[in-house]
C-alpha cells in the first residue's frame, strides 16, 4: 500500500480490512458490494484519494463480524459487540 497519503490511523485500517479479506479469502469487488460502495471507492481508500471508509465503519465490522475497536485498532479482540435486542 502507498503509506505516502495516510497517517498513521488511515494505513492500519486499511491493513486491517486487506488482512481480513485475505485471511477469509473475500475478493474486494464482493466486499465492496456487500458495504454498499464500488470497488472503485475501496481503491481511493488505499491510494489516500477518500476517506469516507468512516461512514461504513458499522456494515464493515458487521460485515466481518468484527467489532469497530477491532477495526480503528483500539483492541485485539475481534469478538464484536452484542447486537440490541
């Protein structure tokens, strides 16, 4: 990944999304399409060119099953919060 246009916070995210999708063996067209954005959108993440990944934080824990902690790095722990009765 180009680090050259994110701070610190931006590249782990990333990495920790491109770390799933290959850990679960999920193409990025069909992750993009399962949060609602293009796979289009997904490549302006990495390249640094958006940063509206911060809208989609909730569908792409979910869609990892995942907590959001998880994914901004604020825990190791994956388990993802119990979902409201």
């Amino acid at each position: 990944m180009n680090n050259s246009h994110c701070q610190y916070y931006w590249c782990e995210f990333l990495d920790k999304i491109l770390s799933l999708l290959t850990e679960k063996g999920i193409q990025q067209k069909t992750f993009a399409e399962n949060i609602g954005v293009t796979k289009h959108t997904i490549t302006d993440w990495k390249n640094g060119r958006s940063k509206s990944y911060m809208k989609y934080i909730d569908k792409i824990a979910d869609f990892f099953d995942v907590s959001a902690d998880y994914l901004l790095e604020k825990t190791d722990d994956k388990s993802p919060l119990p979902k409201e009765a």
